[in-house]
C-alpha cells in the first residue's frame, strides 16, 4: 500500500507515487472545475521507488554550475553536458559545467557503495546549498537528471523543492520498438524518439530493420539488399535506407542516452525485400516483386540452400560490428510458408550464427515452438485471445531459463488503434486505450501459464509503421501510451490509475513545450 504521510509540512511518499486527492501540497482549486495541480514530488513519471520532499529546495539561476567531480571522468562530464543542454533551453540559464564538487549548484558523484540504487539507480538530494546526485553508474546519474528535469519548471527558471529520492528500476529492460521497414524513417527522426524516450529512463530501442516492404541497412557484402530493397515501402512511397556511418551515429547518440540499440533482421520470413534483390535467395532462383502492401506471412528464405546462411552469416556479422550492445534480434515471427520442421533447423543454424559473432538471441516467441538455444530471449506478443498451448511453449521456455521481453499487443502495441475514430494504426489486437496499455502487471502477467515475474526481462511497447508514414503519427500513437510503458518498467507499484493519470496529466505543458504530438485521451484530467 502507498502511504502518505504529513508531519510539520513535509510529504512522505513511501513507495511509487502519491494520490493528488491526498497531497497536502496540492493545489486543490475547489469548484473551479480544473484539475488539482500536483506538487513536484508527487508529479514524477515513472513513479520513483522512493520520495520525500522536505524543507527549503535550491533555487537555480544565473550563477548555477553542473559540477562533476572529483574522479568523475570522461563519461560522467558528458552526463553532465547533456544535462547542461537540456537545462539550458527551457531555463535559459548558461549552466557551465565544471569539475570539482565543492560548491553550491548541481552535482553529479559517483558512489559506488551508494545503497539500494543498483546499476541504473540513484539519489537526488536538494536543499539550499544545492542539489546532488549520486549513483553507482554513469547510468544512474543520467536517470537522475531525467527527474531533475521534472522538478524543475517547463519554462524559466525555477526551484528544486527540498526532499530526497532513492529510485531503482524494477526491470532491466525498458523498450521501445520502432518498425523503420514498412515505412521509412531517418536517423535524425530516430533520435528525436531517442531522446523522448530517455527522459523517461526507457533504456533499449529495438529497431525492426527490415521486412517484405524494404531493406533499411547498408550491408557491404550484399549491397542490393538497400540499393533496390529498400527502395520501397508500405503504399508505394520511396523507401530509403541507412548508411553504416548513419547507423554508427545513431547508436552512438542513444548510447550517451543509456539506451542500448537492438537491431532487427526478420528471418526466415517477412523477407521479401530481400528475395526482390537477391534471385538466389529464393528456392526457384527467380527474383521477386518488390513488395508496398501490408499482408504477412508469404514470404519465406531457402531453407535447404547452403548460400542461405552465407547471407544470415554475412548481414548478422556486419550488424554485430556495428551494434556494441549484447543483443541481436533474429525475427522467427509468422514464417507462415515455412514448414515447422524447416523453420526449426533454419532457427538453429540462425542462432549459432549470432553466436559466433559474440551475441545473445532476441526473438519473437514463436522461436520456443522450436529449439531456443541456451541463454536466447523471447519476445512475447500474444494477446488475451492467444491460444493456451502457445502460451505453454512460452511458459516451457521460460521455466527452461529463457528471459522473456513482454509486449503484448492488446496492452503495447501502440499500433493499435485508441478507439473507433482513431486514424492511424490497425486495431485486429484489439482497440487500446491509454488505460488499458498501463493498468497491468507484468510481473503476473504469465502467471497463469506458469511464467513467474522472475522469468520477466521486462516490457517493450512495439509500433508497427504499416498506416504510420510521418513523425505526428509516429508520436500521436506513442504518446502517452509509451509513459505507460516507462512506468510498467522502472516503477515497482501497485498500480493506481486514479493516481496515474494525475501525474500523465502534469507531463502535458512538458510535452507541449517539447512539440510533441500525442492523443488527449478523454479519461485524463488534462491541466
């Protein structure tokens, strides 16, 4: 149970948030018919494990400095800058950074002893003489600056309110997906959702990189796969693809963010790009039409041919070069046109190809109908109609050591439809409201099928590009489901709505002043 507390002025927030009905630090408004306003502290999202907010804070002006030291390093003063960069915006102030930790203003310390923060926790203390942050990890003080930002106004400059917050985040991986194949969308529109994303300490993007409407990466030993595949996208659009160095730099930027880049290549099926550049990956040695609509499943790789893996070998061992993060992910989603048996030997020989180039398996959960090898993650995206028996493979796979990535799509595809009147997105997941993309356990979410929260990796919300062609949509169907997602991954709960779609509401002006586009769902008391 959350519990709140109030003694000589001060908020206590034990556990994830506070309810704005009871904060005593609310600006109720009685009978103006507007939504309280809620105090800084009781407004965080995602929900910090841990909040109290108490006595004078620390104002930010003119003469404020982002200290990072002593012994911080190289990567702790490019926490600092970055934080320095998104202060400076919205407060208008210079905010040097500097090294050293003596002084007033913000401070970053690493504290490798710090307790209960883990490797992307931390501690946000504010008083008069300044605000410090303190984590183990560099990691942690970028999370930290995340709330920090929201302490402080959208615009001008403001107050940090006294208090202190320990925070940890209840799973290890919080992501997002982007579908960049069945339309195409640029790096720099890419970080744009970076840097969303990593304000609210989501920590993976998951790019789907290629599929049966376009190819959207170089790769050097089969160089038609982008030049012709992925000239093509979902309606007949132009397509385009990446370079490696615009990869390179994309990877680079999210990880100054914390957010690691899983790549997608789709095998054995939804491969039609690459049949339409390469004759020979087809079994009938004929090339295919390139391909602009949006049905699934006619598609599928030469199973028996040898040279089929020369390309699964020579594109995963391009990709693992460029891609530093653990993970490479392998597809094995409706291969409907290949038999089971041929879809098994395929993902075996697929998976010891990752290997080999010193990686870990991410793929879609059907790869447990087959053989997972040791240490492979499997991505869930079934649905409350998904039959019982491909809930028990999953559940099998789970209870064999497989971590599991949760995305189901009637709770996280942001794809889906919000309601009837919706005009993006496809709703054959069923239609999702912003309610019922938050208000769920992740940790139970199995359980029935005998999948225990200690299987859970953790949560990753998928947008599929089928009806999605430019960056308002793109961020009108995300948002606000995707702080749902940043909330169901970081903080421990129980889950509220009541309480939650208060704080959603305070992120508006935020949103707003970002320009980001996102749907005003009716059953948020909107500021």
């Amino acid at each position: 149970m959350r519990v709140l507390r109030r003694t000589l002025g001060t908020l206590l927030v034990l556990g994830a948030a506070v309810s704005c009905a009871a904060s005593p630090e609310a600006d109720a408004r009685p009978g103006d018919g507007r939504p309280a306003a809620l105090a800084p502290y009781a407004q965080l999202l995602p929900a910090p494990a841990s909040a109290r907010a108490e006595g004078p804070g620390y104002a930010v002006g003119a003469g404020t400095v982002i200290r990072t030291g002593p012994g911080g390093g190289e990567e702790v003063r490019r926490v600092g800058e970055i934080l320095a960069e998104q202060l400076r915006g919205p407060s208008g102030l210079p905010l040097p950074v500097v090294d050293g930790a003596d002084g007033d203003g913000i401070r970053l310390r690493l504290d490798d002893q710090a307790q209960a923060t883990g490797a992307e926790g931390y501690r946000l203390e504010s008083g008069p003489g300044g605000v410090t942050l303190t984590a183990r990890t560099p990691a942690g003080l970028f999370h930290a600056g995340q709330t920090l930002r929201q302490l402080l106004p959208v615009a001008g400059p403001g107050t940090v309110p006294g208090g202190e917050i320990t925070d940890a985040p209840r799973f290890a991986y919080r992501g997002a997906m982007l579908d960049i194949a069945r339309h195409h969308f640029t790096a720099e529109q890419v970080k744009r959702y970076v840097d969303q994303l990593a304000q609210y300490k989501v920590n993976t993007l998951h790019l789907h990189l290629t599929d049966d409407q376009g190819w959207r990466i170089a790769v050097d030993s089969w160089p038609r796969l982008a030049e012709y595949g992925g000239g093509s996208e979902v309606g007949g659009g132009p397509g385009g693809y990446w370079t490696k160095d615009q990869y390179r730099d994309l990877v680079a930027y999210a990880g100054e963010r914390y957010v690691d880049v899983v790549p997608e290549i789709d095998m054995p099926g939804h491969v039609n790009a690459a049949q339409a550049s390469y004759a020979e990956l087809n079994c009938d040695g004929k090339a295919r039409e390139r391909y602009t609509g949006i049905k699934v499943g006619f598609s599928s790789l030469c199973v028996g041919e040898e040279r089929t893996y020369e390309f699964v070998d020579d594109v995963l061992g391009e990709l693992a070069e460029l891609t530093p993060g653990r993970y490479l992910h392998i597809g094995g989603d409706e291969a409907h046109s290949t038999p089971a048996a041929d879809y098994a030997a395929f993902m075996d020989r697929a998976q010891q190809i990752v290997g080999r180039h010193g990686k870990t398996v991410v793929a879609w959960h059907q790869l447990a109908t087959a053989r997972p090898a040791p240490g492979a993650v499997l991505q869930y995206w079934g649905h409350d109609k998904t039959a019982a028996a491909e809930k028990a493979a999953v559940a099998a796979a789970a209870k064999a050591g497989h971590p599991l990535i949760l995305s189901p799509a009637d709770r996280l595809y942001l794809d889906m439809k919000y309601d009837l009147t919706t005009k993006p997105g496809l709703a054959w997941a069923g239609l999702v409201p912003v309610r019922r993309a938050y208000d769920w356990n992740p940790g139970t979410y199995l359980a029935a099928a005998g999948v225990p929260e200690s299987a859970v990796l953790g949560v990753e919300a998928p947008l599929w590009t089928e009806t999605i062609a430019n960056r308002a949509d793109l961020e009108f169907m995300a948002f606000p489901r995707v702080l749902g997602l940043a909330e169901l991954g970081w903080s421990p709960g129980p889950r509220n709505w009541a309480d939650y779609s208060r704080r959603l509401a305070a992120q508006a002006p935020r949103l707003d002043a970002q320009g980001i586009t996102y749907y005003r769902a009716p059953d948020v008391p909107w500021q």
